[in-house]
C-alpha cells in the first residue's frame, strides 16, 4: 500500500551557481567576507598517528577528539528528516533552528516576519548591534532576507559567542510546515555549520567564531538518530560508536571551499557496485540539511533498478525502481526543482530491525574507505504510522543546477557517527552505538 509522502526541505544553498559558473568556465566570487578554507581557525586535535591526506585513515591513537572540552547538545527531529538545534539568542530568547552543515550563517524568524507557523520570533535587545545592512539567502527550496545584526548564541550549555546573523524579515517557502517531536515544538530559523566562504555577506558562521572564542578544537560530530540526535563541538563521544573512526580527505575541487565535500567513488547494494561521480562531476557534499540521498541520474538508475531487483524488496514495497523518484518527477508537483514531495510512500507491518534484516544495505566507498548503510538509515525514512517513503533521489548532473555526484543527506548520514574534522580537512565515519 502506498500513501502521499508529505514535502521535503532541501537547505543546500545556491553557492552551486557559484560551483556552475566555474564548472562552465566562468569566475567564482565569495560571499564579501574574508575566504577561509574549511580547517581554518581554532587548535587542531591531538594527532592521532593518520596518515595526513590518506583515503582511509583510521583513529588508531585513542580516539583523542574527545576532549575534556567536549561540548555535547542535543538535537531534535522533525518529519521530514530536518534536524534542530536549542539555541540562545541574545542571552535568553530561546529558538530551535535547522541543523545545516549545508550553509554557513545563522538566519532567526525575527518581529514582523510572515513566517508562517515560526514561534517564538527574534527580538534584538540592547545588547544587539544593528549591522546596518541586510542579507539574504536562496536554498534548494525557499529562501529568506533580513537586517543583519550581531548577537550572541551559545548551543545548550556551551559557552556564547558573537555572531552576525539575519534577523528573517520576509521569507518564501521556507518554514514549511513540519511535524516536529514535543520537545523542540517547531522551526525558527537556521544554523549553518558549514566553512566560513559561504557565509552569506555580511555575516558569518557561529562554529568559526566559537572556535576563536573559545580554542576548543576545530571538530564537531554527528549522530543522527530517527526521533532525536546528538551534536558535539570540539571532537566526539567514543562512547557512541563501536569501532575507531575511519576518515576520508576533503576534495580538493573548488566544491571544498564551499561545502565539505568528499570523493565517494561508489555504491554497492545487492551485488551490484555503481561508480557515483559522472564526467566532470566528482564532488559529493555531506549536508544534514538536505534531507535525501541525492544522486546523478546514471548512479541514480544502476543503484535503485539494483535495489529493485532484491527478493525481499519486491515483496515488501510496490513499483520496483519507480518508487524512487528523479528531480523531474518531484518538478511534477509543483515543488521547487530538488524537492521530492507529494511522492508516494509504502505502508509496512515490519519494525526497522526487519526491515534492515531483509532488505540489502549500501556499503559507501571512499577511495580504500567502505561504510555501510542500512537500508532505513540510507534509502528509506519513516514519517511514523508505518509509512517508509523514498530517501533517495535521481538528478540530472546538470551545470547549471547541479554540479556535483551527489549530496549526502541526513537519511545517510544517520548510519555512522560523522565527524567533521575541519582543522584536519577530513570526514570521519564510525559506527554507531544504538540511539539513546
């Protein structure tokens, strides 16, 4: 049984016209900030006996990222695979905000702004200065504007640090509805975890300006769990992995100063091993705030006609590879180009443990690095009720619109502990721990 799956947010923002121009030949421009590549700033762990720059890396000297430092927060979940962050505003305005390592600056529904179903709103106090600017920011869907202001935030418990950020005056289709867990109640905004060079004019990233402020690491983690997650600054928790951490290099294509971008060369599922980047297309981003696995159309048509072709597959789930949707398909519905709502998801008995032990897994090849995903935690998510909808996408490789192999999203990301080691530029995968 299939039922219409509700709509998708997709944070990656427009810094891929920036990628386009330069895939076509044209000249790149930064933001009007200050460049700094994505392992500036902050003191770099420990070193851990890697090999610098190596495809496979392992954390072989203790796992040092866990640092007495270590600031842990506690993310939570909204349906459509959105994760939100308790942040505090100017001292003691309290707000949930998008969780994006897709971006860069930090935009709060502000007093007066139509946004939707967006509660509390940011009110600058005293202490607030008035930039005397405004900024603005298109993503994959939606996009918003406003004056930009520098204020303080801190994460949970850490410690606050200035920040410019965009107070969101006007905004279209970006706070979409979504249904979201009691504690964290909605969506007021966005905090970009992404390199300083996309931060939009005007502004820049909280995490860059924590790490000056307060000479803990240059790292922070991920684990992305189905209702809620954790996000630690300053390194990760051993604890909530089962093996040591294996690390893959940052790009180093044009796409790494924008986004963290990796070199995933293939996808294997079902006895079937499919080569991911396409021509000229070798980057793939890793972004918690796109919230599928977005891949170019030929990876796109060899991974989900093999994911097909499973036994168990067939039986569970109708349609074959049509039940996983292209970008012109989603188009279809009136959604922005890289949203894959309106789509159809499938009604299962089956809890996720059954799931995963019938259907196959991808394993992710970095170079000589592998990591599997299981196939709740890469090609399926749920929206509760028994509904698991489609968590991967086809999209056409496109140089005006898409000028990279894939996008990492939050489906996928949920399958290891992620660890964003940008004093070292690399990403590091460890399996992990159940979920709390």
């Amino acid at each position: 049984m299939t039922n219409e799956r509700p709509s998708n947010l997709h944070l990656l923002p427009f810094t891929l016209a920036l990628l386009a121009a330069s895939a076509c030949g044209g000249s790149v421009e930064n933001s009007g900030n200050t460049p700094s590549d994505a392992g500036g700033g902050g003191e770099s762990a420990a070193d851990d006996g890697a090999v610098p720059g190596s495809d496979a890396s392992p954390d072989a000297g203790g796992q040092p990222e866990a640092s007495a430092g270590l600031v842990t927060v506690a993310l939570s979940s909204c349906t459509p695979t959105v994760y939100t962050v308790g942040a505090t505003v100017g001292g003691s305005q309290q707000f949930q905000l998008s969780f994006d390592t897709g971006s860069t600056s930090l935009g709060v529904a502000a007093t007066g702004c139509s946004c939707g179903n967006a509660a509390p709103v940011y009110t600058p106090g005293t202490a607030a200065v008035n930039e005397h600017t405004t900024a603005s920011s298109q993503y994959g869907s939606g996009s918003w504007s406003g004056a930009v202001y520098q204020d303080s935030v801190a994460l949970g418990t850490s410690a606050s640090t200035p920040v410019k950020l965009v107070a969101i005056s006007t905004q279209q289709q970006f706070f979409e509805p979504l249904q979201c867990d009691s504690k964290s109640g909605g969506m007021q905004g966005i905090i970009g975890f992404g390199p300083g060079a996309s931060a939009v004019q005007g502004t820049n990233g909280f995490f860059d300006d924590f790490v000056a402020t307060t000479k803990l690491p240059d790292v922070f983690a991920t684990q992305l769990c189905e209702t809620t997650g954790t996000l630690w600054l300053g390194g990760y928790d051993p604890a909530a992995t089962t093996a040591p951490p294996q690390y893959t290099p940052f790009s180093s294509d044009i796409a790494s100063q924008y986004y963290y971008s990796v070199s995933l060369s293939t996808i294997t599922v079902n006895g079937t091993t499919v080569p991911v980047p396409s021509g000229q297309y070798a980057d793939s981003v890793v972004d918690t705030g796109t919230s599928e696995l977005l891949l170019g159309t030929t990876a796109f048509d060899a991974i989900s006609t093999a994911i097909a072709s499973n036994a168990g597959f067939t039986k569970l789930i109708p349609g074959g590879a049509a039940f996983f949707p292209t970008v012109n398909q989603a188009a279809t519905d009136g959604h922005p180009s890289v949203d894959s709502g309106g789509l159809s998801c499938a009604t299962l008995s089956q809890t996720k443990a059954e799931l995963d032990a019938t259907l196959p897994p991808l394993t992710l090849t970095f170079g000589s690095l592998s990591i599997e995903a299981a196939a709740t935690e890469s090609y399926l998510f749920t929206v509760g009720g028994g509904q698991w909808c489609p968590a991967m996408v086809g999209i056409d490789n496109d140089p005006q619109q898409f000028p990279l192999a894939s996008i990492l999203g939050a489906p996928v990301l949920r399958s290891n502990v992620v660890i964003f080691d940008r004093a070292k530029r690399r990403i590091g995968f460890a399996p992990h721990a159940p979920c709390p």
